[in-house]
C-alpha cells in the first residue's frame, strides 16, 4: 500500500509539472495524461533497479510518447538488457532481444545521435546475436559517422566483429588489417588526448584487446602481401608509412625489407624520432648493429618526450653492450639514471657492461672477479627501485654471486672479506669484498 501511494503521489506531481510539455507528443489529452502515468510507473520501478515491473509502464509510455524524453529509451534500454540477462525462456528472450534492437532504432529516429548510437547497438548485437556480420556493419557505419569519437567499448566490439567474421570464415584476414589500420590511428588519438585519466585509461585497455586479436590472425607474410601495393603506389605517403610500421612492429616484422624501406622513406619525409627509432630496429633485426646504434642516439637525441628518449636510449645503450662498447653503455645508462632514478633496466644495463668488460679490470685472480661484485650491487639495485625487473635481477644476482672469487685467492693477495674494495679500472667507485668458499 505504501509502495502504491509513493507512485500516485509521484504521478500527480509528476503530471502537473509535464502533462502540458508532454501534450506536444501526443495525439490528445487523454493520450497525455496516460503517457504520464505511465512514465512515473515505471521510473519508479526502474529507479529500485525493479526492471520487472518497470517494464510495462516502460513499454506503454514507448508506445504512447516515443518522442517525451530521451532518457525514455536511454532507460529503457539499460532495462531491457537487465531484463535479457535474467530471461531463462528462450522464446521470452528472443522478444526481449528484439525490443532491445527495435527501442535502438527509435532512440535514433526520435533523438538522432546515430554513430554514438549504432555503436551501443552493435555492440549489443554481437553480444546477443550469434550475427557477427550484421553487427559488423552496424559498428562499420558507427565508425564511419563518429571517427574518433567512436567509444572504447565500441571499439573492441568492432574489431571483435571483423575477427568473429574471420573465424565464421565469413571474410579474410585483408579485413582484419585494414579494420585495424583505421581502428588503432583512433584509439591511439583518444590515448593521447583524452584529458581524463578513465577514458584514457578504458582507450589503452581497448587497444590491448584489439592487439591480442590483431597478432593472432595478421602473420608477417600476410602484413607484407596487404601493404607493398600501396608503399610502391604511395611511397611518399606519411600516414601510410606510419601505418605500414606500426602494424609490423607489432606483429614483430620489423626484419622485413619493406619495414626498413618503409622507415627510410619516413626519415626522408619527416627525419623524426620516431622515424629514426624505426630505421634502427630495421637494421637491428639485420644485425648491422653499428647503424642500428647510429639511428637509436638519432632517435635519442630529436626525442621530445621521456618515454621515446627513454625507449632510444634504452635500446642503444644495450646495443652499445653487444658492440662491446661497455663504457659509452654505461654513459647511456647513467642518462637514464638521470631521467628517472627508479629505472630497474638501467642499473641492470650497467650490471651487465661490468660483467661483460671485467677483462679490463684486476691483474690477479681476485681482482679479475671483482666486477662480479660490483654488477651484483647494480642488480641489487634495480630489484630494490622497479618491480617490473625484480624478477630477472634476482636471477643475475644468484647467477653472478656465484662467480665471486674465491675465499683463499683474495686472502692470499689480502683481500679480505667485508673490507671495502676500490677500482682502479674504468668501473671506477667501491664495493663490497665479498668471496665463495670453493
């Protein structure tokens, strides 16, 4: 009783306040004053997440003022899939589905908004269809309508229906490319530029999605056979070259000749870090490791932000490491160091260029395994500041604590345990005597 005398009360006020409004959207009063009625109904219901019993008064206001408020079909829709979710009877659930598709299609008759729209309802589609075409169409002209703006829920959903299509074997794998390269330029944009962190973050997520699905279907071969007509067509293409190595750094192509061919004609158009960064994972796959070096400090030195100078001199300092050249790693390491002390991957950089330059340093068999104790003090080091590296730290740190000299060896140069040790090499600095019984 109580429950009944909250609805009247809000039907009487609610009608005082819309009845006049509402007329506007109905054929008559009498039509107006059930439109009401029914509105109040079932927001109330809808407002105790009672979708049940919201439906009817939902379904009458639908039919009687389709046009009264937006939020009659936002509302509705929200219940209708409440209400889908919960249905055991397949018949029941099969009508329920298309209420849920047809009140889409009014929302957008009655309010426009048709991108944004047409992506909540294709999602939809391919969440309760077993349609993944159809519902790709619908996403395909949502993307078409809203570019950029597309959401991120709508994006992973439109990728899902190229790649169900794909699975069905309802289309091929140029699809899956082609919705990828459009695709990811606009979740890349909104990663960029969304001022909110949620957004930002939900776009990032998208993204991780549509890359798992991307790398399982898109092989090297495949990536190569879609974008060498149109690199020899459109060489001079910006957009095009971005796209090209884009896709194949992530399907890890980057020792095709077209990705160095792709980088290189970048670099010429725009000599950027991130044309430069390009070439050098080119040539780095090809082993020729010295230009490789060359184009990662180009890279490095026109970067304008920390995390792409970060990644430039992260790979040529471990470069430097393969050339042999362990102090100009150390040098870039210690740049990193600079940017940020926390980074675990540039002590680890600077551990590994002592181990590997350790035959410059010591003139006995104590001192010839001394470097061993100062890399442990890197590794230590990175495992304390970032947990991202803690993990392969500690297995350098059990590796190369193994390699300490031994006890008698340093004691019979008087070396002794504990005591402070200091380099007269390029390592430069102290450490910490530490020795192996055998």
């Amino acid at each position: 009783m109580k429950r009944i005398v909250m609805i009247m009360m809000a039907v009487v006020g609610f009608g005082q306040l819309a009845q006049a409004q509402l007329r506007t959207y109905t054929a008559n009063e009498e039509d107006s004053m059930a439109c009401v009625q029914n509105l109040s109904l079932y927001i109330e219901y809808f407002k105790q997440d009672n979708f049940k019993d919201a439906y009817p008064g939902w379904t009458k206001a639908a039919s009687i003022c389709p046009k009264s408020t937006e939020s009659l079909w936002i509302n509705g829709i929200k219940l209708v899939s409440e209400l889908i979710d919960i249905e055991e009877n397949a018949e029941r659930k099969s009508r329920l589905i298309d209420t849920l598709f047809w009140a889409y299609d009014q929302r957008i008759e009655h309010f426009g908004k048709e991108g944004y729209v047409l992506g909540r309802k294709g999602s939809d589609m391919l969440k309760y269809l077993d349609d993944p075409k159809h519902a790709f169409e619908t996403l395909d002209k949502s993307f078409e309508l809203q570019g950029n703006e597309m959401e991120a829920g709508a994006s992973i959903y439109y990728y899902k229906a190229a790649y169900d299509m794909y699975r069905k074997k309802q289309t091929d794998k140029a699809l899956l490319i082609e919705v990828y390269d459009k695709l990811s330029d606009a979740v890349d944009y909104n990663i960029a530029n969304q001022s909110d962190e949620r957004m930002k973050t939900a776009y990032s997520t998208a993204l991780a999605n549509i890359n798992k699905m991307f790398v399982t279907v898109a092989d090297c071969p495949d990536l190569i056979e879609n974008f060498t007509p149109k690199f020899e067509s459109n060489p001079s293409d910006e957009a095009l070259l971005r796209k090209i190595l884009k896709a194949l750094e992530k399907r890890d192509c980057t020792e095709e000749q077209l990705y160095l061919d792709a980088a290189e004609a970048l670099f010429k158009i725009s000599p950027d870090a991130t044309a430069a960064y390009a070439i050098a994972n080119g040539y780095a796959k090809k082993d020729n490791l010295s230009k490789a070096y060359e184009y990662y400090m180009n890279s490095a030195d026109q970067a304008e932000d920390d995390a792409m100078k970060t990644k430039s001199l992260t790979k040529a300092a471990n470069t430097a490491l393969i050339l042999g050249n362990y102090i100009k790693a150390k040098a870039l390491a210690q740049q990193l160091l600079a940017m940020n002390p926390n980074n675990g991957e540039a002590y680890i950089i600077i551990g590994n260029a002592y181990v590997k330059g350790r035959k410059d340093c010591g003139s006995n068999e104590c001192e010839s395994r001394a470097a061993f104790w100062a890399a442990v003090d890197m590794f230590q080091k990175a495992k304390a500041v970032d947990g991202s590296v803690a993990g392969n730290a500690q297995k350098l740190i059990n590796t190369y604590s193994a390699q300490f000299p031994k006890k008698e060896d340093c004691f019979f140069h008087g070396i002794n345990e504990g005591t402070t040790y200091t380099f007269d090499c390029w390592i430069g600095g102290t450490t910490s005597v530490r020795t192996r019984d055998n």
